[in-house]
C-alpha cells in the first residue's frame, strides 16, 4: 500500500487531520486498533472553544454539533456558599460548545466515509520503520494479514500509551514533562434534566465539584476524589450525599437528581512530550501531551496541532516548502504551553490539596474573590477558556 501520508489513531486529532487533508487534495489512510463501534461509543467529554467551533462549521462537519451541541455563554466559580457567573461571550465576544468528543468523531468518519477515505479499524501489531528517512513505513496486521503501508510521513495521533511516541528517535525525544496530581475526578452520567444552563466550577473545602451537562435528558457531574479509590465504594445515596453538600448554597440552588447509569474514576496528571517531531514522524494530540480537564483544553488543542500540520503539509505539496513543517514543534508548544499553564492554574485554583497550609487555602480563596471582582481577571480567565488568543 502506498500514500501520503500515514495516520496512526482515529480519535479526533487523527480524523480531523485526515478531513482537513482530503479537503486540500491530499491523500492519507487512518489507522485505528480498535472497532468504529468502540470509538463511537467511548463517551468522553468535550467542551469546544470557538476556533473548534469555527472550524469544524468551515470544514463541513458541524452541522450535527449546531444541532446537538449546547452553546454557553459563561461559566459559573461557585465559592463560599454563592455562585458568581463569568460572561464569556461579553468578556471576550466568542462562545463554547458543550458537544461530547464521540460525537465529534461520529460526525469525522461520516465525513471520511462519505468522501471514500481510508479508514482501517481494528488493525494490531504497528510498527513504524523508516521515520528518519523519505519514505517511511508502517507495518502492521489487518484482517488477519500483514500489511505494509508506505508513506511520505507519518502522523502519530494514537495517544499517549500508543506506539508513535516511543516510536521517536531517542536522540531526537529531549524530555517529557510531567505532573501527577494527588486527586482525580469521581464521574458519573444521569438520566435527568440539566442542574443548571451553564456549567458550575464549584470549590469546597470537601473537593472540587464540576456540574455539566451531556443533553437535555443527561447530567455529568465530576467531583474530586482519591484517584485509588473505587467506583464500588460509592453508593448512589453517597453520591449525591457528596455532591449536595460541595454544590448546594446560599441563593437556593438545588442539585437535580436522577438514575445514575454510569460511574467512573479518572487520574490528574499534565504532560509535554518535546519535540513533536522527528524526520518524517510528527505527534500530534494526546501522543504528544496531556491537560488535566479542568481547563477543558484537551481536544482543542488536539484540533489545534492538526491545523498547523495540515497548513505544513498543504506547503509542502503545493509549493514544495517545509518551513511550517519545521517549525512545527515550536509553533505547536507556544499553544500547548499556554493550554498548560492555564490548566494547571484552574486545577490550583480549584481543588482542595491535602497538604495546603491555612495560609495556602486563604489564597486560594482571595484569588477567586479577585477573579470574580476584578473585569480584568476575568476577561483572562475567559480569553483562556474560550481560546481567545
């Protein structure tokens, strides 16, 4: 087999890629370990800036996200007993979409398919060969066969356990960065109405709680907890005992309840893994870093790094330049370490730390009294959640 351009991963870095690419006459082929059902069903969540927005409405694949997605206006910092409402759209003009990550992968193998992209799911066995060279390859099983995929450059978009990453040549890998955080993030999914029409950043001296919604018929609500623990420890009723008592205040808001149809537990962590680069071989997404969700920048930035590849590669075959191509990593971090920082500064902000002295915890509040009181911090915090940069 032979193309343009190899695609390790069908997530959303990966499919966007390959879209953005067919749209500019490029030919490319998707590989993916998995099933289209299992990648359709993995529910994730997604909270889309507006450059997201935008570009999936100019690219053709947004009409099921205007759809069904929620458009927000603001977010809410609850704190000390009252809610104070950031205006995003009059702090900075734009907008977010609420529209689940499956969703958008849904509406990307639609668009591949429709266009009769290559997509093969459920091959094993990857290996990639060549990375240094013009004409790596990418070796692996498909329907029982061994295949052979030839390739002017190969995209790793297959996350951070994949094979792309530890793929790079080891001269070329200068370091990983990498937090863990002491905490992670209890989940569930509820068949209820929405709790509120926006979503609610809650800090609470018992943890952070984080209240958002999936439809008009579901809930998902996060709050913080011990990332060992285990979804069997939690009863229903504690749940809720839980949630009630980090969210509720004092302007009468009231949680809504409901069946809760789905439990799970996710770690913290940030991660930057530089260079992105390396010959013919390029990561992109969570192959190449990782944000903790509160600053609900991973997928953005995921859509982020594939623009600037698919800006490189139209480049290269139509004017036969490399410049964006080399400057790739260093164009993709000024993003990602923002991305970082500004995840990083929610979680800090937010989540109650074991081991934080009085005089920490006092900060902490004092800075969220500054943020909800000053316009000017304010206008920051939105700038950054909407990616108004």
């Amino acid at each position: 087999m032979r193309t343009q351009i190899a695609i390790i991963g069908a997530g959303p870095a990966g499919l966007l890629l390959s879209h953005l690419l067919h749209l500019q006459g490029i030919e490319s082929v998707v590989l993916e370990s998995r099933s289209r059902a299992d990648i359709e069903s993995t529910i994730r969540a997604g909270v889309l800036e507006q450059g997201t927005m935008d570009l999936l409405n100019e690219t053709g694949v947004g009409e099921r996200m205007r759809s069904l997605g929620a458009l927000h206006h603001g977010i809410e910092l609850a704190f000390d007993g009252a809610r104070h409402r950031i205006d995003l759209t009059e702090l900075t003009g734009k907008a977010i979409t609420v529209y689940p990550q499956h969703e958008v992968i849904k509406d990307l193998v639609a668009a591949r398919l429709a266009a009769q992209g290559q997509l093969l799911f459920e091959v094993s066995d990857v290996e990639l060969h060549g990375v240094e060279t013009s004409r790596p390859s990418v070796i692996f099983r498909h329907g029982g066969e061994a295949c052979s995929l030839e390739a002017d450059f190969v995209i790793g978009c297959d996350g951070y356990h994949g094979v792309a990453r530890p793929a790079m040549p080891e001269q070329n890998l200068r370091k990983d960065f990498q937090r863990i955080y002491p905490f992670g993030w209890f989940g569930i999914l509820v068949e209820s109405v929405p709790s509120s029409d926006e979503l609610i950043y809650a800090q609470h001296e018992r943890g952070f709680a984080l209240v958002s919604t999936r439809s008009p018929t579901v809930q998902r609500l996060y709050f913080q907890c011990d990332p060992s623990d285990r979804t069997d420890n939690w009863s229903d009723d504690r749940i809720w005992t839980e949630l009630h008592a980090r969210l509720e205040n004092r302007d009468g808001w009231k949680l809504k309840e409901g069946r809760i149809f789905q439990k799970n537990i996710i770690g913290m962590r940030s991660f930057v893994s530089t260079p992105m680069q390396a010959g013919r071989l390029f990561l992109a997404g969570d192959a190449a870093h990782i944000v903790p969700p509160t600053g609900a920048k991973g997928m953005n930035l995921a859509v982020s790094d594939v623009w600037l590849l698919a800006r490189g590669l139209e480049q290269f075959y139509r004017k036969g330049g490399e410049e964006l191509l080399n400057s790739y990593t260093a164009d993709a971090l000024k993003r990602i370490w923002r991305a970082e920082y500004f995840s990083w500064t929610m979680t800090r902000l937010l989540h109650t730390f074991a081991d934080a002295t009085p005089f920490e915890r006092e900060m902490q509040r004092a800075e969220l009294e500054n943020i909800v009181s000053s316009r000017a911090l304010a206008t920051s915090l939105a700038e950054n959640y909407v990616g108004a940069f």
